[in-house]
C-alpha cells in the first residue's frame, strides 16, 4: 500500500467516529467549492451548496446533497448574503463552509452562523491588491518591485518593464495586463497595482488559523498551466521560509480561518505576489497528507485545534477538467485535447504517478460528466473553452461594485 492509499485508509478510518456535521458551502461553483465537498463527504458529514447556476460544477457528483439557487454574489452581496442566510437558518444547518469570496461580505456584517471568517479589519487589509501589498511591504514579507498607482507622478520613476497591471479586486487574473512599455499602461483614473514581472515556477500556498495560529500548512508548485492560468498539474513542495512567512502575516493580523498565498520562486528566493483569504483548491494538500478542509472546520465549530503534520514533499496531482480546456487554447486545439484525453487514459506523461484532484471518477461516475462534457465541446468548436472557464468566476468572483458596497457599511456614519 502506497502512502496516499495509507493516508486515505487512515482518514476514512478516523471520519467514521466523528459525527455527521451538515455543511453548507457559500459557493458551488469553483474549483475549490468541488474539491472540498469531496473531502467533506468523504469524512462523513452531509454537504449542501450555495450557487446561482444549476449546472455548476458541484452537481455532477454524488458527494453534494443538494444544490440551494442564490443570487450571484458578486455585484450584490447583500441580495447573496439574504438568500444564503435563509437557506442555512430554515434547513438547520451545522456550519457554513467558506470556499470562496463570500468571506468578504461575511466578514462584513458577522451574522449568527457557526464559520470562520477574520474580522473585517484584518481582511481588508489584504483583500485588495494595492491593500495587500502594502500590508506585505509593512511587515517585510518578500515581494517584486511594485508601485500602487494613484496618480500619473505615481509612474514618473518607474522603469522595470515588462510588468503586470493589477486592478485592486480581481478574481482568476481578471483585468490582469502585461505591460511591455510604458506607451502600453493605460490611465483611466482608477487606482491599480503595477508589479514587475518576475520569472519563476508558481507556488500556491494555503494555511489555516485560529485566532493568529496557525493550525495547518501546506504548498504546491504548479507544473502545468491550465485554463484561465490556473493549475492542471501540480506537485507538494515543502518551503519552510514560506510557512514562516504565513506565520507571520497571521499573526500579524490574528487571522481567523483560511489563508492563501501565490509566490513565485524566483532567483532571490519566493516573492508573494498575491493573498487570498480563503481556500484554494485543497486537494494536493490533502494527498500528500494535510486536510486544510478538516482543520477549517475544526476552527468554524471552535474545537480546539490540533496542529497538522508537515505535508509529504512530491505528491503529485491534475485537474483533467483544466487540462483539456487548456489545450483547446492551443494553436493545434482538436489534436492537443485528444492527446490530454489519451495520456491521462494511458497514465503517461504528465499523468504518470499523478492523482485527479477535481473529479475523481472512482466510486463517482457522475464526476466524469463536467469533463466529458469539455473534451466533446472543444473537440466541436475549440473556442468554448471560453464558456466553461468564465462562467464558474462568475458565479462567485467579487466585482470593484461589490466590494465597494460591502467597504460602505463599515465607514458610513450611525
């Protein structure tokens, strides 16, 4: 037996004497949304989601009790937050699980449910991109050259090109531009986050805290760029310089609950050069032996937590979904889907000794549907791509409106 069929043998074996928790998770629609309904059910507990489109990505499993229709949250999260509190105070819900932006707006306004959110003044501090560079640049976390621009004399000694232009709310790279010049940055009066371009490989790390400790860690390393620039390939890695970062910035803020980070490993070392305050994608973490979701739920119940073990280093996992929907980018798009379809089949490549961290199909026949779906789709017209990798951050992607709305009630007079 391998060690992550010993680490699953192990976690089931441990979910069955836990009691059943009923879960309701904010969104259904991610990536994140999937893989953590997995994992939840997996443990025991009945899990049911909240989501505006009745073909997210969440319905096409078995680990998903039921779906509740919200609003999108996005543009209004108000009119979210109204739906989602009802559905979790009229079925009795045990806890409601944060698997995406909706922390914002819970963070906000602390209704009476059992989760794990940070106070709204932590997670404004990192919410926002401009905000979260100056709160890294506060406690001297590593970051690339960066300016937050104001003003046009913001730019007047900037230099370092190519560089990215960052909108301050932004989900998925959305409104993220590379500038190559100077004549390329376009002014249009609202503020932005202009940072170097630095090259690395991509490093995704994910905590947990409990009132500013940390309770779990983990990290991975994207090898494959999939769809929309998210990972369909990644393998655990173990950067204690990263950890001790994390620590620090959690501690900083007396962070309560989830914690994301993407670096990139450059020359001079890792450079932050985004935080999330939520989960992100959590299935690589726990195959290589730290539920991230466990330990989130733990704090939303306010067990006392018990620290996780560091995770194994090279565990390796894809998202086949992501996969296909990135080679329909390609300039060769029907062959490079085909050709996703027959390594991941075959086991070889990139597949060899890796595990589907989206929709494992073992014990789950309903999971293959999302992916079949994709491969017939861009195999017909590979542009539709397009349609099932900007309709889930629809879904769920906070707008600048939004954001706005929510920073609102807290600064407007009683």
């Amino acid at each position: 037996m391998g060690p992550v069929e010993a680490g699953r043998r192990s976690w089931w074996s441990l979910a069955a004497k836990m009691p059943i928790v009923r879960v309701l998770l904010t969104d259904g629609s991610g990536l994140t949304a999937r893989q953590v309904a997995t994992e939840l059910s997996l443990a025991g507990h009945r899990v049911e989601v909240l989501t505006p489109d009745p073909l997210a990505l969440t319905r096409f499993t078995r680990h998903v009790a039921r779906l509740h229709k919200v609003p999108p949250y996005g543009e209004d999260p108000f009119a979210w937050l109204n739906a989602a509190l009802e559905v979790y105070q009229s079925s009795g819900f045990d806890v409601l699980f944060p698997t995406q932006e909706q922390v914002a707006v819970l963070a906000a306004v602390r209704p009476s449910v059992v989760t794990a959110v940070p106070t709204f003044e932590a997670l404004s501090r990192v919410q926002d991109k401009i905000s979260a560079f100056a709160t890294l640049a506060s406690i001297g976390l590593p970051q690339p050259r960066s300016v937050a621009v104001h003003e046009r004399a913001d730019l007047e000694d900037w230099s370092v090109f190519p560089a990215f232009s960052k909108p301050p709310i932004g989900t998925a790279t959305r409104g993220i531009r590379q500038i190559r010049a100077r004549d390329e940055i376009s002014w249009e009066r609202e503020p932005f986050l202009l940072q170097e371009r630095v090259e690395g490989p991509l490093v995704m790390a994910q905590s947990v805290f409990d009132r500013g400790g940390l309770v779990a860690s983990a990290a991975n390393m994207r090898v494959r760029e999939g769809a929309g620039g998210g990972a369909s390939h990644k393998r655990s890695i173990d950067l204690p310089l990263v950890r001790e970062h994390l620590v620090r910035l959690g501690q900083h803020l007396m962070w309560h609950g989830a914690l994301s980070a993407d670096l990139i490993l450059s020359s001079d070392g890792p450079l932050f050069i985004d935080i999330n305050p939520r989960l992100v994608e959590p299935g690589n973490a726990r195959r290589a032996g730290v539920d991230l979701v466990d330990a989130l739920l733990n704090v939303a119940l306010d067990r006392t937590p018990v620290p996780q073990p560091i995770g194994r280093v090279g565990v390796a996992t894809h998202q086949l979904l992501l996969a296909v929907l990135g080679a329909a980018q390609g300039r060769r798009a029907r062959l490079g889907v085909l050709r996703e379809l027959y390594e991941a089949a075959a086991h070889r490549a990139s597949y060899e000794g890796s595990v589907e961290e989206l929709t494992p199909v073992r014990h789950d026949r309903r999971a293959a549907l999302p992916v079949t779906a994709a491969a017939l789709a861009t195999l017909a017209w590979p542009r539709s791509w397009r349609f099932f990798s900007s309709g889930a951050v629809a879904n769920y992607a906070l707008s600048p409106g939004g954001w706005k709305t929510i920073v609102s009630t807290q600064t407007a007079p009683p």
